[in-house]
C-alpha cells in the first residue's frame, strides 16, 4: 500500500495542481470585474492557467502575454497590478513619432471624446484621428507644416494642437471644428500617468490557491487510491 501510495502521489499532486490553477484563473475573474469599473471583456479575461506536469510539479497563474491583435493584458494591467508609471500606448507611440506628440508624452480624452461603454475612448475615433493626421508610420509627414495650417474653418475638421503652436489659445491636443467652435477629443499632456495598486494579482492568486488545493488533493487522492 505504500509502495502504490508513492507511485500515485505525483500524480495526484499534479492533478489537483493544475485543478487550482483552473479554479484560480476563473476567480481571477470575479476579482477583476470588481477592482475595476466596467472592465472589458477582454480585460475580465486576462488570466491563463499554466498546468502542472510531473516534472514541474507546480502550476501558476498568469497574465497572458499575448492578446492576439490586442495589446498583451500584461502590458495594459501591469501598471494596475505592480503600480507605477503608464507605458506609452500604441497611439501615442504613432502621434509622437508624426511629431504631434512630444517624445514622452501621454494621451488623455478630452472633454468632445467618443467614449465606449467600458470609459475608454472609442478606438474608431482613435483609428479616424490617427488617419486623419496621417500618422500611421509617415514619420515627419507634419513635421514642415507652418504653424498657421491648423486655422482652416471647414466644420468637422479634425486637427492637432502642437506644444508651442498659437492656435486661438488652445492647449496641445486633437480638436474637431463644429458650428460654434471647437471641440477637444484628446489633450497632449506630459506628465506620465501614475497609477496605484488595484490588483494584487500574486496576492490574490495565492490566497484562492491556499484555500483549493487542500480540497482538490484529497479528491486527487482519492480518486488514484
């Protein structure tokens, strides 16, 4: 009985390891719905489970490194979970290298944004915005404009504010025209956006795990014995 307890331990081990890890990452859900407001479902479903093999003995919880045409959920929750800095987004690598955006700087949605049902800006308004300043990969393409080409008058016309234009005032941004004025769709600004802890991943993950695993070895167990 012993011998036949040994050999069928690891198994055992390895099975409840990886239940954990799949119980965990379906928690994980519940915890993020409820550390963020109105998360995406994409965002809802940032963790993976990594099974446990006999030669690992040990299965993890993770967020996934890549999102397919999505930006990894390590990348956009990293900041969430560990605190810190934001990273630049992709838009804002796009607007910086077009030389609208200053090297450095960060995105904010203006007071005229598109926004979505998660409070995100509308990533059509994003795409439209970057086509419109011709800043996919046309690097310079603005960079010999005088300073005065912004002062078209054509309603709904979309344009960018730069860092030392004199555009009737008007802080460093992306505007539209409309029949009163102007509207802000998004504002340049400098300052990298800080964010707090709201997600203690590691944390959370091994809480569930200590409270699991202990059940799903003794159904391991006896499951194999």
């Amino acid at each position: 009985m012993k011998a036949e307890f040994q050999t069928k331990m690891p198994f055992a081990c390895v099975v409840a390891l990886t239940r954990t890890a799949n119980k965990c990452r379906d928690l994980m859900k519940g915890h993020i719905e409820k550390a963020f407001d109105r998360p995406t479902p994409y965002a809802i479903n940032a963790a993976r489970a990594v099974p446990a093999t006999k030669q690992t003995m040990a299965s993890a919880v993770l967020l996934r490194e890549f999102g397919g045409k999505g930006t990894p959920a390590e990348y956009f929750l990293g900041p969430e979970v560990d605190g810190g800095p934001r990273r630049q987004k992709r838009s804002e690598k796009a607007l910086a290298s077009a030389q609208y955006l200053q090297p450095g700087g960060f995105l904010v949605p203006g007071k005229g944004a598109a926004m979505n049902q998660y409070g995100n800006q509308q990533s059509a308004e994003v795409v439209k915005i970057l086509s419109v300043l011709r800043a996919f990969g046309e690097r310079g393409y603005r960079a010999n404009r005088t300073k005065g080409w912004a002062h078209k008058s054509e309603v709904g016309q979309i344009f960018a504010v730069r860092v030392g234009d004199n555009v009737n005032d008007l802080k460093p941004g992306v505007y539209r025209r409309t029949e009163t004025g102007v509207v802000c769709l998004m504002r340049f600004v400098k300052k990298t956006p800080e964010y707090r802890v709201r997600l203690p991943f590691d944390a959370l993950v091994q809480a569930d795990a200590a409270r699991i695993f202990p059940e799903e070895l003794k159904i391991a167990l006896y499951s194999f014995l």
